[in-house]
C-alpha cells in the first residue's frame, strides 16, 4: 500500500493540472531541418524578406518574418541563431512580440531590438511595449554601447519568458532585461524576427536562424490578425 499512495497521488496531480489549464505545450519549427518557411503547423509570414537557405537555417539579411501562430497566458520563446557580424558587417536584430506580423497587421507591439549589431562602442539596444498602432508607448530600456551577452562570431541561445504581465530575456545565460508591460492590451503574441543590414547584402555575415520553440499553457490562434471587414 506504501508504494501505491505516490502513484496515485501523482495520477491525481496529472489530471489537476490538466483540468486547471496547466499543462505545458509546445510549438516547434527549425530553419535548418524543413529549409523552408513551411510544417504541419503552419507557414510562416514574410515581410521584406532577403534571405537564402543554408545548412545552418535561414540566413536572414534583411526583413521580417513571422510566425504563423500567437500564444497567450505564459510562455516561453527560445530561438537559437548564429551570428556573424564585425565593424565592417554590422546587422540590426529584433526578436519580438505582437498580435500580428510586424509591418501588416499587429496593433500591439514588444519591441525587444539591437542597432548595429558587430559595431562595438557604438551598438544600441531598445525595448519597448505599445497598444494600437503606437496610441500608448513605454520605453522600457535604452542603451548604448557593448551589448551584453551577444556572441558575435558564433551560436546564441535568445530566451523570452513571459509570465503573467512579466517579460524577462536572457541571452546565452546572461541576464538580458526584465520588466512589465504597460501598454500591451492584446492576449496574442506572436513571435517576429526581424533583421536589417547596414553594410549590405552578404551571406558569408549576417544572422542564421536555427529553430525556435515555444513552450506554453494557454492557446494559440492564427498569425496575423484578421483583415478590418470594410463596411
């Protein structure tokens, strides 16, 4: 009887979480296995993209991409990229949040941005969160300078939690920036990857994309947002 009662304590766990909501799911596309924008879940949204395909993933040089689902509740956002930008190949790099595609359709946006990217001293990051078409706006960080964290000649782990009204990142184990939303009204959000050249197409530099995966508890619905119904 002593080894039944865990057993069954734990079934009864499993079904308490399962009934409240709880219970983890996950999302999951690599660049590098599908050489596509294409899965069983859907396809991704291109914005302005300039990009070729390699071993590696997609090596994005300039425009958006996004993904085909939104999350609500909590969530976790890891994208695992290589990079490859110096002074004389820098990139600007913008792994984000909102409830539809970036240039499209989204209303509510956290932006979560790095500026001239491989440019040392001179490299800039920004976040901010906003609701409706830039109505509200709150910046939340920017510096400038180094930016912590980031390898520039080689692979990242880009790590985006959001729990409740909280959002935290963390880059290759260093803690990146934490905050609350202030003016995100939306329940949906959807990732966006965003990349723009400064120096020129060249795809010997640049950010590789190499999967993302989404670990969450609430729901997901379609990317982007349904077009305006014209009365």
């Amino acid at each position: 009887m002593k080894r039944v009662r865990p057993v069954v304590f734990l079934v009864m766990l499993l079904i308490i979480l399962s009934l409240t909501g709880c219970t983890k799911k996950n999302y999951y596309f690599s660049f590098a296995k599908e050489q596509d924008f294409i899965n069983e879940s859907g396809e991704w949204f291109l914005e302005g993209a300039v990009y070729e395909f390699t071993s590696g993933g997609l090596n994005l040089q300039q425009g958006n991409i996004a993904c085909p689902l939104r999350f609500s509740g909590d969530f976790t956002v890891t994208v695992f990229f290589e990079a490859h930008v110096d002074a004389d190949h820098t990139y600007n790099l913008g792994i984000s949040l909102g409830d539809g595609t970036w240039y499209d359709t989204t209303e509510n946006d956290v932006h979560m941005e790095m500026y001239d990217l491989g440019a040392g001293a001179f490299e800039e990051r920004y976040i901010s969160d906003h609701d409706d078409d830039y109505m509200n706006e709150y910046e939340h960080l920017y510096e400038t300078g180094l930016i912590p964290g980031v390898v520039r000649d080689g692979y990242n782990t880009y790590i985006i939690k959001k729990t409740g009204n909280n959002i935290s990142i963390r880059i290759n184990d260093v803690q990146y920036a934490n905050f609350d939303l202030v003016y995100y009204k939306s329940q949906w959000f959807g990732p966006n990857l965003y990349v723009d050249c400064d120096t020129g197409t060249d795809y010997n530099h640049g950010i590789t994309f190499y999967d993302i995966r989404v670990e969450y508890t609430g729901n997901t619905s379609p990317m982007p947002l349904p077009e305006p119904e014209v009365l």
